[in-house]
C-alpha cells in the first residue's frame, strides 16, 4: 500500500508564544502565522500551554481564544477546510435579553450552511448545542435570495427584509439596518464585513455591489446575494397569534401579574421584535428542534476533554 506523507502546522495561541493576553493577538500578526500554515494538511491550534507548569485554563477561556482565530482560518481559500465557530447566546439563563446582533447572525449562517449540507468542520461548545434553535423549515421560509437581473420588486424586498427583523433607517450604519432612496435598497446583514447596495431598474435588479460604509464607494459587484433573518425568532401573524393564546393560557394557569402580562401582550402586538423576544420560541414554534436536527447523518464528533463533557 502507497501511504502519501501529510504535513501538520501547529499554530500556538498560548500566552508563552506569540499570543499575550489580547494585547498582541493582532490581525496582522494572526494572517503572517497562519499564512504560513496553508500549505499544510492538518493545522494544529494550541489553545492552551502544554509547557511544565503553567496554569490550567478552562474550556470557555480555550474557545474565547480559539473563536478569536477561526475567522482569520478563512481569509485563505486555500485551506482545504472551512472552520466556523457556532457560539452561545451568551447570556444568563432567564436574562431577558437578546444576543448580539453579530452573534445570532453566526449562528443562523452556519446553520443555513448546514441546511445545505455544506462540508464544515464546527466547534461548538456544550451550551450552544443543547440549545434549541430556529426549526428548519422556519429558517428555509425566511431565507430569500437577490439575483442580478432577475425581476424582483422593490416592495417586497422591504417586505422582506421587514419581516425579517431589518430595522428601517435612513441611512445604514450598523449591522441588521437597511435603507430605502429611490431605487437603491441598502441591507448590512449580520455576518457581512460590507453593507450591499441594491439597485433597482423598475422591478428588475440592476446591481448588487458591496460599499464601503463610510466613503459609500462600491467595492466590488455581487451576482447574488441570500439574505437570512436577522433573530431566531422570527414569527408570522399567525404564529404570534397563537402564541399570545398559549402564554395567556399558561398565565391564567399560573396565576401571573396581569399588568405584565398586559406589557408582554403589548410587546409582541406592536414592537415586533424586541429585547429577550428568543426566550419565547417555544410559544411560536412548537416544534422545536436543536443542532443536531440540521446535522447529517454521517457527520462525525470529536468530544474535547469527554469527561467534562458528560459532566456538564
């Protein structure tokens, strides 16, 4: 049998090597080290010291390193493996808060990806797969695509965008915001480092182009651009309508202060999307579904440090 030798790069992210802390974990220094390392069959990410006598770090520290170089992984065509880090909502359990904005995108482009059956190699920490996250027939109900030259009218892209979780703005500046001049529809999806400029000919798309937010000159063209919601939690009328029926039976069961539920009622009636909204998924979707759900049947799982695993 003919074995072909494989080529491992080790990249140290430990604060013994390069890495000190997040003083000298630079984007210029990442891209020279891992630059070095595209040639290679298997990279090597230390995430904590194996020299004689340094401290013991916990998970959560080796993942907050190890999410800080991931995207930098993927600067590089040439890596023959696409990494991507599928991170927690970070926040408290029963925090009545919404995750970032840049956190919830993440998450539901990895899981659109993995809805197609992209090959991606995943970390995911134990949290984030426990969790439940938007059911997949949702996910495919609210992804819609923009095509240059395909008839496509204006409204229903800011319908679109609208039911979505976009907030309107006159002129975008942050990540899940969209403007409407004219013609000319701008959308900064989550995950996007450009916003997109849209442009219309009647119902026809013109020109979709990345822009530079702050000199608003065009980048470079785009052929087609697929546009996810911007929250896991996304509901249709209907589904709020039954949701509100649902938590006002439970209220009554439970015998809850009615002037707030009266506040939560007026939330989900007239705010539409609002902070901590996530939280009440299991009101509209009563099919819940977790990563698990989207992944194939042949993936494969790696445990890092099992035992800890088990335990928590």
């Amino acid at each position: 049998m003919n074995y072909s030798p494989k080529i491992m790069g080790i990249l140290n992210i430990t604060p013994d090597s390069f890495y000190d802390g997040d003083s000298k974990l630079t984007k210029k220094t990442l891209l020279s080290k891992i630059q070095k390392l595209t040639e290679s069959d298997i990279i090597d990410i230390g995430c904590e010291s194996s020299r004689p006598g340094a401290d013991p770090i916990s998970i959560d520290k080796e993942i907050k390193r190890l999410d800080k170089v991931i995207p930098f992984m993927n600067y590089f065509n040439n890596i023959k493996k696409v990494f991507r880090f599928f991170p927690t909502w970070e926040l408290l359990p029963y925090e009545n808060l919404s995750p970032l904005t840049e956190i919830s995108g993440e998450r539901l482009e990895i899981l659109n990806l993995l809805q197609r059956n992209e090959n991606l190699l995943t970390v995911v920490p134990v949290e984030a797969i426990m969790q439940c996250v938007i059911p997949r027939a949702e996910l495919d109900k609210l992804t819609f695509h923009v095509t240059k030259g395909e008839t496509f009218e204006r409204e229903y892209l800011e319908t679109c965008l609208y039911e979505n979780g976009y907030a309107r703005i006159p002129l975008v500046e942050n990540r899940g915001e969209y403007s409407v001049r004219g013609d000319i529809v701008d959308i900064f999806p989550p995950t996007s480092v450009n916003p997109i400029r849209i442009e219309f000919f009647d119902d026809i798309v013109d020109s979709i182009r990345e822009f530079d937010i702050g000199s608003q000159v065009s980048l470079k063209d785009i052929k087609k651009v697929e546009i996810l919601p911007l929250k896991e939690v996304s509901p249709t009328a209907g589904q709020k309508e039954a949701g509100l029926e649902k938590i006002s039976q439970l209220a009554k069961e439970q015998s809850a202060d009615p002037a707030r539920l009266k506040e939560l009622i007026d939330k989900i009636q007239h705010l539409g999307n609002f902070a901590g909204m996530e939280h009440l998924a299991p009101f509209f979707y009563p099919q819940r579904e977790t990563l698990f759900d989207y992944l194939s049947k042949d993936s494969v799982f790696v445990f890092d440090e099992e035992d800890h695993v088990r335990r928590t």
